[in-house]
C-alpha cells in the first residue's frame, strides 16, 4: 500500500444481494471510477449468508460463469484491511439467504486535499453518509434532513 500519509480517505461499502444473485451490472461504472483515477479499490470480498443463518466466503472463481467473469478482475483486491471481524460485523447485517460484496476503496480525487488539511495539522473529528432515502424524504417534506 502507497505511503498512508499521501492517501485520501478510506471507505467501505457492504453491498446486499437478494437471493445470492451476485450481478455484475455496476462492475463497468466501478472500473470507470479506477480508470479515471477517482477510486483505488483496496479490497473487494464476497460471502454468503445462507438461510440457517451459516456463513460462506465466495471466491470470484467459485461463481457461476456469468459472476465469476464480471469479477475476475477483483481477483486479488486484497489489502488485508479485511480480517475475521470486519466479515463477521458484514454478517450480522446481511439478510439470511443473501449474499454480499464487501468494498474498502480509496477516494483518490481526495488524496491532494487530505494531505494539504494534514499538513495544516487538521484531523476528521466526524464523517458520514446521508442516504438517498433521506434526501428524498427531506426534498418532499420540505423540511430538513433527520427532521
């Protein structure tokens, strides 16, 4: 992994898939984002959660066809930011009979300006996301977000 201080910032997305149907229909917008330089995946890891509730890592060449060709290029996406826990935390979210990617990416768009703000000796004190649900939700109440 390059020098962390020149990074930008780090994040993960846990991605459900009804029915341990696995598409691969994203795969070209999220190559766009690597080729564009925007994003560097780090990671990318699939389990499955079957309906007793047990647990199953997916290797890309353990799917169908269909998946495993739409994947193989995150073959090796291992930073090894990944560990038992962080699959374990991804588990208890995931419904049972559903399967799930796991994403850590880097937002290299951000890399400049994270380390201008370090080197000012500012620090992320709080981060966060705001669902899409929320700004619809706002947008027709006319109200603000979480009022």
């Amino acid at each position: 992994m390059k020098d962390i201080e020149e990074m930008g910032p780090v994040d993960y997305l846990v991605l459900e898939f009804p029915g341990n149907r696995m598409t691969g229909e994203g795969i070209p917008l999220l190559l766009d984002l690597v080729d564009r330089g925007i994003v560097r995946i780090l990671d990318l890891a699939f389990i499955r959660k079957e309906t007793d509730g047990t647990i199953t890592a997916v290797k890309v060449e353990d799917m169908d066809a269909a998946g495993a060709k739409d994947f193989e290029v995150f073959v090796g996406a291992s930073s090894g930011l990944l560990g038992q826990e962080e699959f374990r935390e991804a588990a208890e979210v995931i419904e049972p009979g559903n399967s799930a990617g796991i994403l850590i990416y880097e937002n290299t768009w951000a890399a400049p300006l994270a380390v201008a703000w370090r080197k000012g000796g500012a620090q992320v004190i709080a981060n966060g996301r705001i669902p899409v649900q929320a700004l619809v939700a706002a947008a027709e109440s006319g109200t603000g977000i979480g009022t």
